[in-house]
C-alpha cells in the first residue's frame, strides 16, 4: 500500500513541478498546454487518481495511530515530524514537497481561505485542478508547526481549516469508523442520493 501511494506522489509532484515550470523538470514532456491544468479524459483520470491516494493519506491520518501500526513505520515519508526542517533534510516528506509546489503554483492559503475551507476531503467525488488539494496537503505540512510552536516558543501560525484536526489520528476509533464509512457513502452514492 506505501510503495503504490508514493508512486502516485510521485507523479503528481512531477505533474504540479511541469505546471509550475521548474526548471529541474525537463521540459520536452512537459504538458503541450504551457502552464495550464491538466485537459483532456486521460488527464481527468490522473486527476481522479490524485484525489483518490489524497483520500487514502487523509483515511490513514483519521485512524487511530496503533491501528495502522505497519503504516506508522513509513509516516516519515509523507509528514515531517517535529524535529524536521525542510531546507537542511535531504529527504522533504511528500505532503511538505507537494504543499510548497501548490503554494508556488496557486499562492498561499490566506485567512480567510482557512477560515471557509475544509481540510477533509470527505465529501469531495472529483477535482479539476491541483488547487482544489491545496487545503489538504497545507492541514498536513502544518500539522506539526503548532505544537513545535508551543515548545520552541515561536510565533508561527497554528491551522486553522475546518476539520484539519482529524488528520492527527486523535479521534476515537468509532467516530474514525463512522467518518470513513460516511466517506463511502459519498464516494459510491450517484449524486440524486446524497
């Protein structure tokens, strides 16, 4: 399950770097479009793909931690913990690496931004752009700063999205059971049934 999750990280941090036009990409596969989304039915399936490994990060961060203990082992790969700084690792976890390229691509989520949106993507069925990702990766590249805040005495700016803090496994395994089966639903209802 890590190893396919990080193939499709993979990839969208490849496909966000050709929209933002690092130069580090290389250019001759990059999108025929220039800078714009992603177009076209094949595109819309990588779109629904990136949804869908977001959807499993945010449904393995819901849980109670001692009971996805086999992926406990590899969180390091995807949130950074509270010793970590991302400009000296030499590994940035993904949600750090993707939430940077978004911020590069799109700006950073203002206050009123994190005031209105949601972190969870529990009622989301499709996206159309990266942007629609962006309040999910900021919830888990800042999960960490508000309690580093805390002990180092710093002033950097604690989450403040609707439900960003589902994403610390700290909810008890019934209501975690119940938000994931409530996400079924939503995933596999036709819209006239929800």
């Amino acid at each position: 399950m890590a190893t396919e999750l990080v193939q499709v990280l993979i990839q969208m941090v490849h496909q966000i770097e050709q929209l933002t036009g690092d130069p580090s990409v290389d250019n001759a596969t990059s999108i025929a479009s220039g800078n714009e989304e992603l177009k076209g039915s094949r595109d819309d399936q990588w779109m629904l793909l990136f949804l869908q490994a977001a959807k499993l990060m945010e449904t393995l961060y819901t849980l109670p931690s001692g009971f996805v203990a086999q992926f406990q082992t590899c969180n390091w790969a995807f949130i950074s913990s509270l010793v970590s700084d991302s400009k000296v690792d030499p590994f940035v976890p993904f949600s750090t690496r993707i939430h940077e390229l978004l911020c590069d691509k799109y700006g950073r989520l203002t206050s009123h931004e994190q005031r209105m949106r949601s972190a969870s993507l529990q009622h989301v069925k499709t996206i159309q752009s990266f942007n629609e990702l962006r309040p999910f990766f900021h919830a888990l590249a800042s999960q960490h700063h508000a309690v580093l805040a805390g002990y180092t005495g710093t002033n950097m700016q604690e989450c403040h999205l609707r439900d960003a803090t589902i994403l610390n496994g700290s909810m008890t395994m019934k209501a975690a059971v119940a938000r994931l089966e409530h996400s079924l639903l939503v995933d596999f209802a036709e819209h006239e049934q929800l």
